[in-house]
C-alpha cells in the first residue's frame, strides 16, 4: 500500500460523495500507471446528517475505502489523529472533504514518490531553497500552512509522535513538526491542490475560536520546536499580523469585538523585543502588529481605524507601479542599485528573457513580486531604500518610465560595466511587440512617458529605428534620453537631437588616452570628444547634452580631472549639462573619490559651465562628516575660492522627490536651514514671491533633480528666472 488518504468530514453530506469520487477517479487513473495501491480513509467526526449513511454506500462502489465513526466531535485535528492509526499506506496525504485535485499534475507526485522522500510538498506559493527555508516562511506567514500541501511518510509521523492539536489552525505546528524530523523534503513546483473556500468552513470567518487556535498554536511551536532564521518574537509579531489582518476583514462591529478580545490575552500583551525595527516601510503584518502593541489600552475602533489604514496600502516602489525595464537577458523590476548588509542588491528580475514573453506576462510578474514584498518573501527587495506605501485603492498602473536596453551592443568595455552588455545581441523577446502592446493597452501609460535607450550604444541594434519611430510619433512620450557612448559618429543621432523630445547622456570618465584605455578598455578618447562636438554644433540646444563623469577608484586623481576639463573647453562643450556620478560597485567611496566628485564640481564652474548636478549614486552612497566637509574645502579652496553660504539670499528648491531632500538634508544650504520654500513651477515660485515681499535680486533657485535637471532649468529659464539659478559649489 502506497499511499492512504485520510479525509476528515463533518456534516458534508451532501457533497461527500462527489468529493470522494473524484478524489478515487483522479488518484486511480494515474497510480494505476505506477503499479501502486491507495486507500481512501474518511473519518466521520460525528456528523448527526446522513455522513455515516453515505460512507456505507460509498464503501459498497469503492472497494479501497474505509471509514472510520467517532462516537464524539474532536475537530479536525483529532480526526486525522484517528484516522493515522488505522492508516496502511507507506505515505498519507491528509485532505479536505472540499478540496479539487488537478488531475493532469499528479503524475509528478507519484514520480517523485519513486525516490522515497520523507515529505513531498507541493501547490506552494513558491519553490525554496531549503527545508529551513520553508520552515520559517511557513511559520512567518510567507508560505501556505495547510497540511494537504504535504504528502508525509508514515513512519515519520509515528516514530516522532507528531500530533495535531484539538484547535484551530493545527496544521501550523504539526507541518513545522514534521518537517524538522524529516531528513529529506522534496517540492513539486506544481499545483495539485486548490482550496475550496465554502461558506460552511470553520475557517470561513474569522472568530474567537480561531483567536484561541492562533494562539495555541503559537505556543505549540515556541514551546516545543527551535526554528533557524526566526526569533520568538519574530514569529509572535508573524500571528498577531495575520490574526489583526483576518480580524479587520470581517464585520464592522464583529471586528470590534475580537479586537476587544484579543486585547485581553496574555499572548497581545507579551512585548514585540524587535517592533523599533517595524515602520511603514515594514510588512503590513508586522506594520500593524506595531501598532497594535503600542495601543492597547486605546478603544478598540481607534486599533480598528489605525490597522485598518495600513491594510488599504502596500509596499511597492515607483518602479514597481509605474516603469518598465527592458534588459539583454532579463525583464527588471527596477535599475536600483543598494547595498544591505554590505552585499549589494537591486536589479530585480522579474522575467528570464523567452520568445513568447508579453506585456500582459510583464503585469503579472510585477503582481507577484509587489506580493511576495508584503508578505515578507521577497529577499531581493528586504532592505531597499526605495521602498513606499502606496493606496491599494487607486487606479491600475499607469507606465511613465521605459529603459530600452534589451540588447548588448555596447563597443567598450567598461571596468565598472557588466559583460552582458557586450557581444551585439537582441534580447529573445521582441521589445517592439511589447512596446507596442503596451502603448495599446488602454490607459497603459500616462500623458508624459521618460524613455530611456541604453546598453552601451543603443542606434547599433537593428530594432533601434523600429522602436524610435513609435517613440517619436507618439504624443504621450515627452522625453527620450538616449545613452551612447559616442565613440562612433552616427548621422540619425544628429537628426534626433533637431526634435525638442531627444536628448543625449554620454559618459567620459577619464581626461587622458592612458585613462581612458585602462576604465574603457576600447577607443579613443579624441573620438568621443569630437563626436560630442558634432552633435552640439548641430543640436537646437546645447544643453540637450549631457557628459556624465563617473567617479572610479582609478580616475579621481585631480590631474586627470583637470585634463577632462581641459579638452571640454577645447571641443567647446562646457556649455552642455554635466552630471556627476560614482561607481555603483562600491557601496561607500573612499574619502579621496568623495573630494574628487567636489573638485570636479569646482574645476568645472569655474571654467564657465552652466550647470553640475550630482546624480541618484552619489546622493545614495555619500554622507559627508563635518571632519570630511573640512577636508572636501580645504582641497577644494586650493582651486577656487570657497565661500560660505551667503544669508543674504533667499534659497529656493525647484523640484520635488528624492533629489530635493538630499539637498535639504545632506547639504550645507539645507543643514543651515537657509531653504524657504520647495516649488515645482512657475506659479507656485511666483506666489511665494509675491507673498513675501521678494525682490528678484535677493533670490536663488536650486534644481533638485537628476533624469529631470534639463526640463526643471528650462523651465526656471522660461521663468524668467534664469540668471538666478544658484551656480556654484554644492557642499
């Protein structure tokens, strides 16, 4: 005997008998193959319908099923117990009397029974790494708890006397039992089983039964079992959430009353030893276990109210809601780059690349990932800075943002770059079908859609024109920022650059030949050079081009710094924009690279360029200590002359997000308090202007972005106010 399936069953009756015979049809039709017998073992938990009359009737048409009569309703925890003792079967697969089998998968249950494992789990959210693993995701709440997601040996559960409790929610610590004895735990990635939630469930609503379930539960585990990875209050915080959760999804006033109840037990008043590290950029489960503790003597609907709010967002990202990552091998969540515990992370994959990959996949594969990250189970994403509370109630994603680098055609090869990018090669899917899909898709992006191009030289894919043409046609793309290296000439990018909605990003990152070899690897830096004149001579506005100088561990020497200078006044591009940034591999740089970014501000506002902004890396990656801050202008002061900020100005920030507050928070000008007021346009400058009483001389205005700072500096300029940027050293 292969397999026994014990089904407990309480006043089923009227769907018994179909539940039954098409768990023996399925089961029989594909063990039959393997040369194995099962029995069906249902165990009547004194139900007062017909259940006893049909199991009679059941045993006349089904010669392997037995059944077993309580004299008392136990629960189907005790039942299972039960029906255990009479099992046969070298494996026992505990089921529901309500439950759907998908028969077309459970050939690889009886495929992976063949190896004898001592548990084979199956129909899970997702597969683990280990046992452990899944232990403590189940324990946390990450992962299913439901025993029939299980198929145990026998022997395992005998010979370590794994008991179901007489409560609720007893699969928990039974299942976290059975899988801390078992030696060898396999999954099957599919799904064999699917939970039918009906109205008569015991576990339908949630009650105060089912409070007292959770908590014996709990105390099950914390008292008998050590689990890695999990701490007891981590695991206390996981069941209080899920029970808050469950709780203010029920009834108004119902919900009032269990909240009541659950104040009163000794398990909500027990101390959360780790709620300081839990906020809103926490799990809702966790976010709301906090509150929760630190309320308890509030009434009950202020707890419902505050819970309650935390449960009508999610964690998500901007990227995540909103923007769409193309990539050579991959489909990405995001671009970021951070460090957590000094390893980095970021670049999320939502896709490996394939032929049949569409917009719809795209959407789905961001669903999931938006909810592992709220349950927890998302160790890509645990740490991210990026992380925000977003209104689960608002309006379906709408895509902003496009980064086109689904090839790898780059012509360098960058010291601090990724070999991906190299080779020449089109990602598998087809970028253009899924371009098209989405700028189809109802309301599928927004009325001002940023498109990125990168991958090293992007005009050298052959979809390039293909994808442009849609790019420069459509009315909702306002912005297309094209990322070239520039190291060869290419007519159709000075043709580009004659279109208001093109702008060009180029980095450099070394003033010598000898540099620029050792970062770059290929080229010459006289070619880039003059490519960049090219494309400034022929474009409508100079500073549509921004050179970028990427801060490495070999090129923050101030010699090498002053030779690129040098050659941006000889091609006669200081006039374009210029973006400071750092290398993404290192998660601090060292205090050398830092007083280069600043030297390199200086050297280049004093050659008479217009406008230096540091980039998202720089702002991510350096915190500069008032020891620091002394050495940055003692180095700098030996260039240009380092003034304080002035108090005889007024300081404005134009430009709203990420940017903005670093230069309130991490800025001499923004530390001093010397910024009044934060604007996105030219009424709201205009308004506060006029409110205070302002003269025109006795203000500055900081642009505060990085993908933005062309279009906010138009805009101070079309303004009016342009001789008003603040142009100078930003400490």
């Amino acid at each position: 005997m292969l397999l026994s399936l014990v089904i407990p069953t309480h006043n089923r009756a009227q769907t018994l008998i179909s539940r039954i015979t098409d768990y023996h049809e399925k089961i029989t039709a594909e063990i039959s193959a393997h040369e194995h017998a099962f029995e069906i073992i249902i165990v009547n938990d004194a139900s007062n319908d017909d259940t006893k009359t049909l199991c009679n009737e059941l045993s006349q048409k089904i010669p392997n099923l037995r059944s077993l009569h309580l004299a008392r309703n136990l629960g189907p925890g005790p039942a299972r117990n039960e029906g255990t003792k009479i099992a046969n079967g070298e494996y026992i697969w505990f089921l529901d009397d309500d439950d759907q089998i998908q028969a077309d998968q459970l050939n690889q249950i009886f495929l992976t029974i063949q190896s004898k494992p001592d548990i084979i789990t199956h129909s899970l959210n997702s597969v683990h790494s280990s046992k452990q693993n899944l232990i403590a995701n189940i324990v946390n709440f990450h992962e299913k708890q439901e025993v029939f997601n299980c198929i145990l040996k026998r022997s395992l559960i005998l010979e370590n006397n794994i008991l179901f409790g007489d409560h609720l929610h007893e699969d928990i610590a039974f299942l976290i039992k059975a899988l801390t004895y078992a030696k060898i735990v396999v999954n099957v990635p599919e799904n064999i089983i699917f939970k039918n939630n009906t109205k008569d469930a015991i576990t339908d609503k949630m009650s105060i039964r089912r409070i007292d379930g959770y908590i014996k539960s709990y105390e099950d585990i914390i008292n008998n079992i050590a689990i890695a990875g999990a701490t007891h209050s981590q695991i206390h915080t996981a069941f209080l959430g899920v029970m808050i959760y469950l709780i203010q999804k029920t009834k108004y006033n119902d919900a009032l009353h269990l909240l009541e109840y659950l104040k009163t037990q000794d398990f909500s008043k027990l101390h959360i030893t780790e709620k300081s590290r839990y906020n809103h950029k926490s799990t809702n489960f966790e976010y709301a276990a906090k509150i929760f503790v630190n309320n308890l003597t509030e009434a009950p609907k202020y707890i419902f109210d505050s819970v309650n709010k935390v449960f009508q967002t999610h964690l998500s990202c901007k990227d995540l809601e909103a923007s769409l990552f193309l990539a050579p091998t991959e489909i990405r969540a995001c671009c970021k780059r951070f460090f957590v515990d000094g390893k980095q992370k970021g670049d999320v994959v939502l896709l490996d690349a394939n032929a049949d990959i569409s917009y719809t996949d795209i959407i789905q594969a961001k669903q999931r990932l938006i909810k592992d990250i709220n349950t927890g189970s998302c160790s890509e994403c645990s740490g991210c800075p990026y992380l925000e509370r977003y209104d689960s109630q608002k309006s379906p994603k709408i895509i902003d943002y496009i980064s086109f680098e689904n090839f790898s055609y780059c012509n360098m090869r960058c010291t601090y770059c990724s070999p991906k990018y190299y080779d020449g090669t089109e990602a598998k899917y087809d970028s253009l079908e899924i371009l098209q899909q989405l700028v189809n898709t109802p309301d599928g992006i927004s009325d001002s859609v940023h498109v990125v191009f990168g991958g090293g030289e992007p005009t050298l894919s052959p979809k390039f024109q293909e994808i442009n043409n849609i790019l420069r046609d459509h009315p909702n793309i306002t912005k297309v920022r094209l990322l070239s290296n520039s190291l060869r000439h290419k007519n159709n990018v000075n043709d580009l650059l004659q279109n208001k909605k093109y702008q060009l990003v180029t980095s450099i990152d070394a003033g010598t030949q000898e540099k620029f070899t050792e970062i770059r690897k290929k080229g010459q830096i006289k070619d880039v050079f003059s490519n960049l004149k090219n494309y400034s001579a022929n474009s409508t506005d100079k500073q549509r081009i921004t050179i970028k100088y990427i801060i490495t561990a070999q090129n923050y020497d101030l010699a090498e710094l002053q030779s690129y200078v040098a050659l941006l006044k000889e091609y006669d591009l200081i006039t374009c924009l210029f973006q400071i940034s750092c290398d993404f591999t290192v998660e601090a740089p060292m205090d050398e690279m830092i007083v280069a970014c600043h030297q390199l501000n200086a050297l280049l506002y004093q050659a008479g360029a217009d406008h230096v902004f540091f980039d998202d890396l720089i702002r991510d990656r350096i915190k500069i200590t008032d020891e620091l801050l002394i050495k940055i202008k003692d180095k700098v002061g030996l260039l240009v002359d380092v003034e304080d900020i002035s108090t005889d100005f007024i300081y404005i920030l134009w430009g709203q997000g990420l940017q903005a507050n670093w230069i309130l928070e991490n800025t001499r000008v923004g530390r001093k308090g010397l910024i009044k007021k934060i604007v996105s346009n030219e009424i709201e400058l205009n308004e506060f202007i006029n409110k205070n009483g302002l003269h025109y001389s006795s203000i500055r205005i900081i642009p505060a972005g990085v993908q933005s700072t062309y279009e906010i500096i138009q805009n101070i300029k079309s303004s009016g106010y342009g001789s008003n940027i603040y142009r100078s050293l930003m400490l």
